[in-house]
C-alpha cells in the first residue's frame, strides 16, 4: 500500500540455520561453512533466542591453539578470548544476550541496530522472544531494486496525502534510478523542507533533487495601480 513503510516482515528470510546451545564447537564450524554463514543464533528448548555465535567466537580457539588457553599471562586484549578459547559448545562460545528485532520494526529501524552494535544480521523474534526470521544488511537494501514507476507513485502519494494536496499547480515527479525530482510552485514554501524530508524516506528512494518554487506572481500591468 502507498505511504506504508516496509517493516523487517517484508523482506527478512524466514528458513533459518540455528543451533542448540549444546551444539559443539567442530559441528558449529562445519555448519557455517556448509551454509556459507558466519553467525548462527542459539535457542533454548523453546525455540527462544538466547545467543549468537560468530566466527569471531570461534577465532580464539585458533589464536591460542599454540599455547595453553588456561594459562593468565596470555594476554588477551578484550578479556574474553580466554574464556572463548576454552569454550567448546555454542552456548559456551555464544554472545549473549542476543541483538534481536521485531518483525514489525522498520527498515530504519533495523538498520540502526545493526549499524549500533555492528552486526551484520539480526534474529527476528516474536513478543515471546522466539525466532521467526532473520534479517541481513543485504536484505535492508533490497528496497533500492524497487522501480522507479513504484517509487514515484508512493512519492506522489505522500505529497498528495501529507502537504500539498492544493498547490499552485500539480507538483511534477520524476524518478530516475531512485533519484528522485520535484518541480512546480507551492503556497508556501517554509513546508518544502518537510516535502523533502517525506519523499527521502519513501522506501527506494536514493536521493532527492528539489526545484520547488514559491507561487507564480502576476506582471504588474499598471504599475500606477497597487498590486492585488
């Protein structure tokens, strides 16, 4: 529907590869492999998410290999690459809790968390915490593929719905590429700001050239007369 934005329902991945918190070090590293993923959620009997283990938490058990992990005069610069070391089952090796999201988040929204925590995907859970999906960068930006035609009718019913629904004239959109271009005369132009801020955040929409202008005014015929 026009003006509604895409939530993380729209275009998470909902067949998942996870594991059991007491799934084993050599199996965790052959399912990543198998599946081309490096990070796995970790669920509990319940299917709840409790954790994630990543390739970087494995790391520490190749980076210690040559040395005796329980030995505490090997540094280790963030003080878990010990524990990680000695760890071998996803729920040892996993980070906890979780950075998960909600199936109704935003794009916007998912986006932040991933950029906060820097993490490049994220389990999707329901209100009880149980895993329904996941969602990566690579699926937040599948919006960018969205046509031009679409993007233009959502941008025309934005303008329509919020702002504009009296201009001067119509406001002319066009799109190319996702860039989006507005021309015409509006009322008052102290709301085109707030116009551009709306059409940014259409879903699909890569940048916006604004070429709005105030209303037309009327030549004077007779400048002996006041102006109407």
């Amino acid at each position: 529907m026009p003006g509604t934005p895409y939530v993380v329902d729209d275009v998470m991945t909902r067949t998942v590869v996870a594991l059991r918190d007491a799934a084993e070090f050599k199996d965790i590293a052959r399912t990543m492999r198998r599946h081309r993923i490096s990070a796995l959620p970790v669920l509990d009997a319940d299917g709840r998410v409790v954790g994630v283990v990543s390739e970087a938490d494995l790391l520490p058990k190749e980076a210690f290999r040559d040395r005796d992990p329980a030995d505490a005069r090997v540094p280790s610069p963030d003080g878990f690459g010990l524990v990680k070391a000695r760890a071998v089952t996803a729920g040892e090796l996993m980070t906890s809790p979780a950075v998960t999201v909600a199936a109704n988040a935003t794009l916007a929204q998912a986006a932040r968390l991933m950029a906060r925590h820097r993490v490049k995907r994220l389990p999707v859970v329901d209100g009880e915490g149980v895993l329904k999906g996941i969602v990566s960068r690579s699926d937040l930006l599948d919006v960018f593929l969205r046509g031009d035609e679409d993007i233009a009718a959502d941008v025309c019913h934005e303008i329509a719905a919020h702002l504009l629904a009296v201009p001067v004239r119509p406001i002319g959109v066009e799109v190319h590429d996702g860039v989006v271009t507005l021309t015409g005369h509006v009322r008052d132009t102290t709301l085109v700001p707030l116009v551009v801020r709306l059409v940014r955040a259409v879903e699909g929409v890569v940048d916006v050239n604004c070429e709005l202008e105030g209303p037309l005014r009327r030549p004077n015929l007779d400048p002996d007369l006041p102006a109407r």
